[in-house]
C-alpha cells in the first residue's frame, strides 16, 4: 500500500465592525500577525512574513492582505480534514485574543468563505495539494471532468457573485473559474491549475484552487480521499478519466454550479451524455476496483464507503443530503428565509434572466457592479423597446417590478446569511446548527483538533518539522527560519533538509553561512 | 419574449415562474424534517440581529486573492 501526502491552504475573510459600521481592515490583521508571531510557539517563515507552527503547518499573509493557513503535509484525509480544523480553531483563539485588547467597541470576526459580496468581485481561496509522480501534462484530462463534477458534494453553496439578482450556485467559487486550463491564480483560473511547485525530491505538487472552504466535515473528507484516488488511478496509468471526457469543460462547469436537481445531463465527447452523479460514479467504481491494488493508500476503502454515501443521497436528491453538505444544508436556510421575507424564491430566476439581458442589452459587463435598475426602467431607459416588451410580458404574467426591487433590497442580507454560514465560533450559523444538533456532516476519526493545534501528525518531513519548532520556538537568539523543505539556524550554522517528504529522522548539517545570506 | 422564456427555462431553480407560493423545493427539505429549517430560522435571527447587512458586506471587502 502506498502513502500519499496531500494539504490544504484555507485563506480567511477577516472583518472589523465599530458599532454598526465597517471598520478598518488591515490594522486589524497586522495586528492579528503580530499576536501569532508573539503568541504562538513558532518559527519565522523564511520566504514571507508568516510562521511556522509546532504542527507543522504554515500562517501567512497572502496576496490581498489575506490570512492564510496551509495544514502541514499529512498522509490520510481524515489528518487533512484533522489540521484544517485546527487552522480554524487557531484563527479563532487570535481573535478571541486580538478582541480582548482592540479598542472599546471593534468586533472583529474571522469566515471561511469563498466569494466576497462587497462589490470586489474578488474572491478567498481553499486550495488541495496532491503529492503525486505521473508526468503532469498528463493529467488533466484525467482530472478535469473530476474536478467538475464533484462539485455536486465540494460545492460550498451560496450565489453568483456575478448575478445583479440572488442566483444561488452550488460553488460560488466557480463563478471566477474561466479556464480549463491555467497556470494563474488570481486571474483567469482554470479548472485544472497547471502549477507545479514540487516543494519537495522526487515528487509532482497537484494544486487544486477551483475547491471551496468548506464546514461539513463530510464534504472535505470526501473532496481530499476521491481526488486523491483519482490521482492515485491516474499515476498508476488506469486512465480513469478517459471514459468521461467532457465537451466543453468550462460549460459543464457551469452547468453543474447551477443545477440543483442534479439530473441535467452534460455534453460528453463522442454521443453520449451523463450527469455528474454518473460521472462520479464512474470515477468510484474504477476505485473500488482497485482497492487491492498496490498504488491505492490503505485508507482507500473507507474513502470509497464515504463516497458512495454521499452519491447515494446525492441521487435520492439534495434535501437527502440536508444536514450532511454545505450546500443542500444552505440552500434549505435560504428558502425559509425567502419565504419569510415574502420573497417567491422560484420567481427569482425569472427576474435573474431578466436583469441578465437587461445588463446585456446596455452593454455594461457582468462584473459584479450595481445594475442601474432605476435608469434602466426609468423615463430616460436606455433601452426603451426592451423595457417595453418587458413591460408587456409582465403585465400578462401578472407580474410587478416592486417584486424584483424587494428582492434586490435583501440581497445584502442573503449575502450577510452566506457570509455568516461560515463564520468561525458559536456565533456561526453552521457552528449554531452543529450545537443544535440538526447536522451529520462529521466523520469518525476526525478528533483531537485541540491536540492537533500544537502537534503535528505522525508521519513524514511533518512530524520532524512541528518536533523542531517546538524545541527551538523559545530560543529567539538562535535566529531560526523555516520553510516546507528545511530549517536553519543563521546563529548555530545547523541546516535539517527535509527535501525527503517522508524524512523519518533529523539529519542535521553543520552550515556555516556568511551574515544575510539565504540559505533557501 | 422567447428571450426571457428560455432564459427561464434554462434555470433550474425550483418550480419555475409561476406564482404558486413558495416551492416544491423547500416542501422536499420539509419532508426530511423540520428541525434544520427550525434551528435555521433561529440561528438567522439571532445572527442578523441589529446587523446592517451592507456595512457588514463592506467590513469583509477585499481586494485581490487566489
């Protein structure tokens, strides 16, 4: 059986309220930094202003002034799933800290969420990597109708953040996807991300960025164990993609993200046409095939049992998986809210078509701005044979404008709930339904989150990386610094190379370097 | 009107356009009980409470990312 490491890096939204109001963001996660580096037993990052903690794991400031952190390598999904967790829960202790010292009023808050509804169209990542040694320009077309399809369970839920309507989506996230594929990240992503950054001897570095930040325990464990099977398959030369080549991708994406029935059926190469759900039970048929086989991780088979779950509630459609996913467990919370605030949540694509050929026909790009809807009706209508043939459909539909400018007047509060889905501590509201027990999303095996805080896992350059930093975190004159392949001390002149991924013992080597060189 | 017909029809939504209250998809998750819809309800009011949803949106605004 073989070992496989996989990780995840998880960026986080950080907000700043003063009473009622947006507060300055950047003091707050400055000053969030400056309490890891003075709070946590850690080592510098030698090639950024973050840390390394004593499990191992990475916190830094990414681009967009996000902070970001990446598990340390593990070796099983339930470990991944294991460290994101503590991730979380490291984030929350900072700023539970941070708000015991910021000045009278400022709440600050900390989310794993994956599009920013403030009008940026930006966007917050949840990136996998995937150790692997197949020749990289093999596999995506391995990949990619993977990679799609299992959005069906990997979907976050949420909306469109390029709709001027509220149009939910299984991923948001894949709204800023644009590519098939793509060596970029913060601009025209693809589906499959080309970049190899091995980090490491010997070995390929798989990054996955079209994946979302996710609460169910479930659903990540599911993501991390079926790509790293497919990867698995892939490396061992099964093809495992060959059989469900997509036509178009990019399409099928979308397709996918707006499908809540999940039975829409996707244009394959060649005649036929299958669902996601049959794409998916492609992929977990070919492993369950080969769960004896020498290349499969010994934890294949009870990634495949999960996966099989999830496909199987999947099928019986999504109110089936309610409670269990992050968004059939959303989507629900959104209908009820509609219905509560008078809105006929079935109406709302009508109207969401209708703005969408509105923006279209002024010819404003889908960029996420405003939709100018009282000019666009008003007297001065830039399109008035439009408006006018709008307004005729309306009339016999039975329909009014006030509907969609009530709904427009609330996606600001949808996008709120959205945001809040994923906010860190009890005052979640996925945390308030978990303390409720109305969820059955966690995974057995998926404990000692306070344990994995301050320890790394068992196995691999991991555990010898936490074990270091936990012995020297305290000796700030030895001038420590870290990255994923070694750790040096300019003042001892002592170099460990942890290039060997699955390095099982500390190697050190005396290194004389000159002041201010860089031994990275 | 066939634009917004087919636009329509192409967003599988829920029940599509009709004004038959709310959906067919909601009365599915309230097949499969009412305590996540309960608990939800709660929860969203005790979130929202005394929230102004827009300085919240702008208080998370961000620039750039991957």
């Amino acid at each position: 059986m073989a070992e496989r490491l996989l990780g995840v890096e998880t960026e986080y939204a950080i907000s700043a309220m003063q009473g009622r109001e947006a507060a300055a963001r950047v003091p707050v996660i400055r000053r969030l930094m400056e309490l890891a580096h003075a709070t946590l037993p850690n080592v510098r990052d030698g090639s950024s202003c973050g840390l390394f903690m004593e499990n191992g794991g990475r916190l830094y400031l990414d681009c967009g002034m996000h902070v970001e952190f990446s598990t340390p390598e593990c070796v099983n999904p339930w470990d991944a799933v294991r460290y994101v967790e503590a991730g979380h829960q490291t984030m929350l202790k900072l700023i539970e800290r941070f708000s015991a010292i910021c000045a009278p009023g400022l709440e600050t808050a900390c989310y794993r969420v994956n599009v920013d509804y403030g009008g940026n169209c930006a966007t917050w990542g949840c990136h996998e990597s995937y150790q692997h040694r197949v020749n990289p320009a093999l596999l995506p077309p391995q990949l990619i109708p993977h990679l799609v399809t299992r959005m069906i369970y990997t979907g976050a839920g949420g909306f469109d953040p390029f709709s001027d309507g509220l149009k939910f989506t299984l991923s948001p996230r894949a709204a800023h996807i644009e590519r098939a594929i793509s060596s970029d990240s913060t601009s025209e992503r693809g589906i499959f991300h080309t970049k190899d950054e091995p980090l490491c001897a010997d070995y390929h570095r798989l990054h996955v960025l079209c994946g979302e930040s996710l609460c169910s325990q479930l659903a990540m464990f599911v993501k991390l164990g079926a790509t790293s099977l497919v990867v698995a398959m892939a490396e061992a030369g099964l093809a495992p993609g060959d059989q469900v080549q997509l036509d178009s991708p990019l399409n099928a994406l979308r397709t996918v993200a707006g499908d809540l029935t999940l039975k829409r059926q996707l244009e394959m190469k060649g005649l036929a046409r299958k669902t996601a759900i049959e794409i998916q039970r492609h992929y977990l048929e070919m492993a369950e095939a080969h769960l004896g086989d020498d290349f499969m991780p010994p934890w294949a088979p009870v990634v495949c049992q999960q996966w099989r779950r999830v496909l199987d509630l999947l099928d019986r459609g999504p109110a089936a998986a309610a409670g269990a996913l992050d968004w059939p467990t959303k989507l629900p919370l959104f209908l009820r809210h509609a219905e509560r605030r008078g809105l006929t949540w079935s109406r709302l694509a009508f109207w969401n078509a209708l703005l969408e050929r509105m923006r279209k026909a002024m010819q404003l790009p889908p960029d996420g701005s405003q939709f100018p809807l009282e000019h666009a009706v008003g007297p001065e209508t830039p399109i008035p044979d439009l408006v006018k043939r709008i307004n005729a459909l309306l009339r016999r539909k039975g329909f009014d404008w006030d509907e969609l400018k009530q709904a427009l007047a609330l996606r600001s509060e949808f996008f709120e709930i959205d945001m809040r889905f994923g906010q860190l501590g009890p005052q979640g509201l996925f945390s308030m339904l978990d303390e409720a027990g109305v969820l059955d999303h966690r995974v057995s095996g998926i404990d000692n989150i306070e344990h994995a805080m301050r320890n790394p896992p068992a196995t691999g350059r991991a555990r010898l990386r936490g074990a270091v930093i936990k012995r020297v975190a305290g000796d700030r004159e030895g001038e420590w610094c870290c990255t994923w392949q070694r750790i040096y001390s300019q003042r001892h002149g002592r170099l460990l190379d942890l290039s060997d991924p699955f390095a099982k013992e500390e190697l050190w080597q005396d290194q004389p370097v000159e002041e201010g060189a860089c031994v990275f | 009107m066939r634009f917004l017909q087919r636009f329509n029809n192409e967003q599988p939504q829920a029940g599509g356009d009709g004004d038959s209250g709310s959906d067919g998809l909601l009365e599915q998750f309230r097949s499969q009980g009412d305590q996540l819809l309960a608990a939800g309800d709660e929860a969203i009011q005790r979130a929202l409470a005394g929230s102004n949803s827009e300085a919240f949106l702008r208080a998370g605004r961000q620039q750039g990312g991957e």
